[in-house]
C-alpha cells in the first residue's frame, strides 16, 4: 500500500520505547546485495533484545522479493523493522506480546554526486549506549550528532570514543590508508558492523591492499593519506577534511570501490 495509508498503532512499543531492531537491504542490477548477511544480523539482533518471534530466512526472502518485484524501481532499497509488538505502555515485557514487522521499499538514492563530492566530517563524543552493535532503532544520538554536522555545514558527524580511538559516523562505517594498508576499527560493541564493512575489506584484500582492524585513534584519521566513509546506501563516500582540516585524496580508495562493485554489484 502507499506509505501515507500505512499505519502502526500509538502503543507499539518500537515508538514508545524504541524496543525495536531495523535492517536495510539493497539491490545491484535488480539482485539483491548480500541478503543473507543482513538477514544474520538481522536474527543476531532480535536475539540480542530477546524478541521472540515466528519468522524464518525463508519467509523474509519470500516477502522481500515480493515487495521488490511490486516495486518495479531500477535499484530498489529495503526497510526491515521489527519491534516487540503492541501493548499498554510500560517498561517492562508483556507476556505475549506479538512482533510488529514493517517493510518499505523506495528506490536506492544516487551515490554518484555525494561519492565525487566527498564528505567534510566533524568529530563529537561519543555519548550512545554501550551496545552499538545491535542494530537497534534507538538512534536519537545519531540524530543530534548529525543535526550538529549540518549545523556545522558538514556532511557528517563520527563518534569518537573517551580514549581519543574514532569509532563510526552516524550511519556509515569509518576506513583510513596510511602508507598503502587500509585500517577499520574492530568489530565489537563500539560499532555496528556494516555488512558492506565486510565487503570492503574483501576487496581491499582482493585489490592488493594489506587492510586491518584496529584501534584508529583521531590523530591517525586526521593525517591519512585517504578516508572513506562507507555504507549500503551510499557505498563509499571519500572523506575530504575532518573538523577543518583537509584531508590527503589518491587513488586506493576509488580502486577499493571499483574492486568491490566487480566483486559484488556487477
């Protein structure tokens, strides 16, 4: 049904409690880009916030397929959310409460004008719960982080952890080239791993690069040589200064790029 006729009501506890995970998947040439990964995290999720429900991989590709085919779009993005369900307001669990599951489904925004243009990022402290890596929708600090960039006029914000180590901007994972090696902060509760995260040290490997994950403290991403932000939608998006001060641009991260669309998107 058209967005504007879809409704979810007052008491579902995803909008009064943000007790709820989200997922988005996203097609290359009308294939669906790494569904099975996203639908782990997606079940990685749920187990986290402990929300019993009845669904199987199986069924969820049944209806993202579905929902892509009635799109019709050229290149289509899907929106998964699943919260614990409906009940009388209050902090703790009902028993029997049923998940609500909402799908939408638009056409995958162009990343061709900001992927050239680059992004200018500001850093903030990084003030969100303990647990980023579950993909949870409680994402008021990403708000008001980005809300600050734009006030700033930046195109992002990143999350800098209290021992001076970056973490990720407010809904892309964080990359640097320093003498030729491609470094990532490590998965673990800091971040949400990107499953495009994934993808792109694949091809760094397959391109030739050394690439790790490690701490990378502010100082490193100031003076890299390159920076990158990446993620699903917007894919990879070069970092063109940081708080200000400009950042070095070359040749690694659009060959990084251009390895992981041969690899995954062609």
């Amino acid at each position: 049904m058209p967005l504007e006729q879809a409704t979810v009501p007052v008491e579902d506890r995803g909008y009064q409690f943000a007790d709820a995970v989200y997922e988005v998947v996203r097609t290359y040439r009308g294939r669906l880009f790494a569904l099975d990964e996203h639908l782990a995290r997606l079940f990685r999720s749920l187990d986290a916030i402990q929300i019993q429900h009845p669904y199987t991989v199986d069924q969820l590709k049944s209806l993202i397929g579905e929902a892509i085919q009635r799109a019709g779009f050229a290149e289509t993005m899907v929106y998964i959310q699943i919260s614990r369900g409906v009940a009388k307001r209050h902090r703790g669990v009902p028993a029997g409460c049923e998940p609500m599951f909402v799908m939408t489904v638009r056409a995958v925004p162009d990343s061709r004008p900001l992927r050239e243009r680059g992004a200018t990022v500001i850093t903030v402290p990084d003030n969100r719960w303990s647990r980023c890596d579950i993909k949870s929708v409680a994402l008021l600090a990403n708000v008001l982080a980005y809300q600050a960039a734009k006030h700033a006029g930046a195109t992002d914000a990143i999350f800098i952890a209290d021992d001076g180590t970056i973490n990720e901007a407010t809904a892309a994972n964080v990359f640097i080239i320093r003498n030729g090696e491609l470094l990532t902060p490590p998965e673990g509760p800091k971040i949400l791993s990107g499953i495009t995260r994934g993808k792109i040290l694949e091809a760094a490997r397959a391109a030739g690069l050394p690439a790790a994950e490690r701490r990378v403290t502010k100082a490193e991403l100031i003076g890299a040589d390159e920076a990158f932000l990446c993620s699903t939608t917007a894919e990879v998006v070069p970092i063109r200064s940081v708080d200000g001060q400009k950042i070095g641009t070359g040749p690694l991260a659009a060959r990084i790029y251009d390895q992981f669309i041969r690899m995954f998107a062609s």
